[in-house]
C-alpha cells in the first residue's frame, strides 16, 4: 500500500517533468530498489519513463541505499537524503535515477491552484515556506542550546576556567589534610 502511494506520488512529479521522463525512458524495463531505514520499494520502469511498482523476483540492477530519514535529516531536504545514499549497480541507470531523483521538484504551488486557485494556493505556499524555514531555524537554536547545554551547564564536562577552580581548590584540601594528619602525628606521639 505505501509503495503505491510513493510510486503514484514519484509519477505525478514526473508527469510535470518530461526532461525527467525522457532520461529514464532510455532506461525502459530497468528495476531498480530503493531502501530508506526499514522501507523498501522495488519500481521497474516503463517506456514512457514512469515508474512502476516491480514484482519480479529477479534482482534489481541499481539498489539505493538510503539512511532512515531523521526529522534533522528530513529538515534538511531531500538534497541531504541523496547526497547521503549509497549507490550499487549499473552505473548509467544509476547516474540517471540519481540525477532525476536530485533535481526532481514538486510543484506545491501548482497542485494547490487546482483546488483552492491562484492566490490562495500562493498564499498558502508562501505560508507553507515560511513555516518550514521557522522550523528549520528551531531546530538550529535547538542544537545550538543542546551544544551549550553539554559544553557549559553539566558536571560531566566543564569549562576550563572552571575545571582549574576545582583544581586550585581541591590541591588546598589536599595541603590541609596533610597540615592535618600531621598535627594528629604530633598528638598521638605526645600522648603516653
């Protein structure tokens, strides 16, 4: 059921795309798997440069590996998820998926005119891309307080100039219990 629906959603991007199509066409009756975290999705594709989902047994002649997509990960883009993949198989069929996979564009805006028309679709678009831009700048400050927080807030791991006070006063203990066990010396040999 979710191949379907990433299949159907990977063809309606390359139904607005026929540079796209065209490249993969060339690559008709290839299977390819693509493998993110847990999920697997095995397309072959057909002549008109579509995907389809691919039930065949016979190995694929391009497996992409993809790491499982973290919200940090996903906050950066679908860039970030291809550029970390890793790639086995023909080579040409390949460089052509990962060309079309990288500058593979959904046309938001677009989709929403159909429904809502034009400006609302602009609007909501533009809403849309603001709220992830906010997204993305918490996620930063997060990482960025989460950072702070270990290199300055926690015992574990303290500042320099902090770790040489606790030095400075732990040799002072030192040198007091030393003046201190020599003063109980004195006493005990001075007892009869």
């Amino acid at each position: 059921m979710l191949a379907g629906a990433a299949i159907a959603l990977l063809n309606h991007l390359l139904d607005d795309a026929p540079w796209a199509r065209t490249r993969l066409a060339r690559h008709a009756g290839s299977r390819a798997r693509v493998v993110a975290g847990i999920a697997k999705l095995d397309v072959a594709i057909a002549n008109d440069g579509l995907l389809a989902e691919c039930l065949s047994a016979d190995a694929p002649q391009v497996v992409i590996e993809m790491p499982a997509p973290t919200p940090l990960a996903l906050a950066q883009g679908v860039d970030g998820l291809v550029r970390a993949a890793r790639v086995e198989g023909e080579v040409e069929l390949a460089d052509s998926l990962g060309f079309v996979f990288r500058n593979l564009r959904w046309d938001v805006e677009g989709d929403l005119a159909r429904f809502v028309g034009d400006i609302a679709a602009h609007r909501l678009h533009r809403t849309g891309i603001a709220t992830a831009q906010a997204g993305r700048r918490a996620l930063a400050a997060a990482e960025e307080n989460l950072r702070e927080f270990v290199a300055e807030d926690t015992t574990a791991l303290l500042p320099t100039s902090r770790l040489s006070e606790r030095a400075r006063s732990l040799r002072r203990m030192r040198d007091s219990l030393a003046r201190l066990e020599k003063r109980v010396d004195r006493l005990e040999r001075s007892l009869p």
